[in-house]
C-alpha cells in the first residue's frame, strides 16, 4: 500500500514539474516586446531572432497593434535571410490578408525581388554558372510581379527599379534564347536554331542579344538556303550594327557561325582537347 501511496505522489510530482516547465516556455511576453524585440534584432543583422519574435507576435497576437506591420517585416527577415521561397510565401500571404493595404506595392516588390533572385543561389557564387543557361520559369514569375506591381501602383517608390529589374529579366530571357540556338548548332539542328534566334529579333528587340541573333539567323538562313531571310537578316545588321565583326573591311558579311559552334561531341565534352573537327 505504502508503494502505491509513493508511487501516485512521484507521479503528481513528475507532472507538476513538467507543468511548471511547459508554462516557463510558454511564457507569453506583452505584444510590443516581442516587436521591440523584432526590430533590435533586424537592426543588428540578426534575422533569425527577428523572425523568431515575429512569428510570436503573430501567433500571440494575430489581429494586435503590430500585426500588419509583422507580416512586412516577416518577409524583409525571410529575405535577408536567404529564406526566398520563405520570403515569397509571406508576401503572398500578406497580399491576401491585406488586399488594401497601403504597403501591397511593397509585398508585390519583395515577391518579386525574391523570384528575381531564386534562381542564383550559393553555387552561383563560387562556381561560373550562366544564369541565362538555367530555367526561366523564376524570371518569368519575376517579371508577371513588376508588371502587376507597376499596373496597380505606377507612381510607387519602388516603380523604378521594379522597371529596371524588367529590362534585365527580358536580356536574361533573350541570352537563354541565344544559349538554347547555340545547343541546337552543335548538334546540327540548324532550323531550331534559326527559330530561336528569331524569336529573340521578334520579341527582345531592345536586348543586346539581337547582334548575335541576326548572325546566327543570317548564317543559318543561309545554310537552308534561304537567300531572301539571310539577306533580310544581314541588312538588318549592317544597319543596327555597322561595326560588328560579322562584317570585313570591305562590309562584306563573313560570319560563319556554324563552323565556328559545329564542334563533334568529343571536342564538346573534353573541352576543345580532342576531336576538333576543323582539324
């Protein structure tokens, strides 16, 4: 009987223990605590604690006097923090909360600033990777995010370089084009490449990759023996682009693109090493 009696006491022990240790790590704090906390922390480039306190504050107190202003901060601490799907997640969260919120321009601007930069990630920075080698589909989010942005909130602090980030999002785009025209050389695909090539004339008329579009275009149409399109293609040129080393003294189109990329796939994969088919 005795065991018993011991045993039932170190029970209500062992749980009042555990109560009184759950309630010390549960210990709600005031609502300005945790956002003075917050911004003591971002000010000093500690943004996990910051996110940490602002994940409290939004749990503790979800409709409270910082509430709205959390949610921005939560996407600045994502974000800085390298956290940019994270960072993503909670613009698009306070979009939804907040659909007429005098700071949506701002949640529309990091949504983009975050796909802008999703797909250069820590291997961008330590090994030569193209970033017009690699999927678009982030620079085409990136891209739909300034342009909502700057449809809904045009005169916005944050217009300017949303356009700027564009412009460089669609010379990303043709550089892909570019890079996607210069596989299909390689292998001899000489009309998916002429396709590439144009579509970068047609649609990024303004990028610096229209120069190496229009040779590429004129040297394959005049492969498939197409004299109009690389005749077309080659006045084009000259009148845009005078100086291009695609023209001789004499200005004289002597570019040949296909012999130049046409490399066997030896050669391809070891780097120009062996099997040079101009050899």
């Amino acid at each position: 009987m005795r065991s018993v009696v011991r045993l039932l006491l170190l029970s209500t022990l062992v749980v009042m223990i555990s109560a009184c240790a759950t309630n010390k790590q549960e210990e709600v704090l005031p609502e300005k605590t945790y956002y003075d906390n917050a911004r003591e922390a971002m000010n000093s480039g500690n943004f996990n604690e910051a996110e940490k306190n602002l994940d409290a504050l939004e749990t503790y107190y979800p409709f409270g006097r910082y509430a709205e202003q959390a949610q921005l901060d939560v996407i600045y601490a994502r974000y800085q923090n390298l956290d940019l799907e994270g960072a993503r997640a909670a613009a698009d969260r306070f979009l939804r909360l907040n659909p007429q919120s005098e700071h949506a321009d701002y949640a529309l601007y990091m949504r983009g600033l975050a796909s802008y930069n999703l797909d250069i990630g820590l291997a961008q920075r330590y090994f030569p990777i193209d970033v017009a080698a690699r999927d678009p589909g982030e620079q085409n989010q990136a891209f739909r995010d300034f342009s909502e942005l700057l449809n809904r909130y045009p005169d916005s602090e944050y217009a300017a370089d949303a356009r700027q980030r564009m412009v460089a999002i669609r010379n990303r785009l043709a550089k892909l084009e570019i890079f996607a025209a210069r596989y299909y050389i390689k292998r001899q695909a000489y009309l998916a490449a002429n396709n590439r090539a144009r579509y970068v004339v047609e649609n990024y008329p303004t990028s610096p990759s229209v120069k190496e579009a229009l040779i590429i275009m004129a040297d394959t149409y005049r492969f498939l023996g197409l004299k109009k399109g690389a005749s077309d293609a080659i006045a084009l040129l000259r009148k845009n682009y005078p100086d291009s080393d695609a023209f001789n003294d004499k200005g004289e189109f002597v570019a040949d693109v296909l012999k130049r990329e046409n490399r066997s796939l030896t050669n391809v994969v070891t780097f120009g090493l062996m099997g040079d088919e101009s050899q």
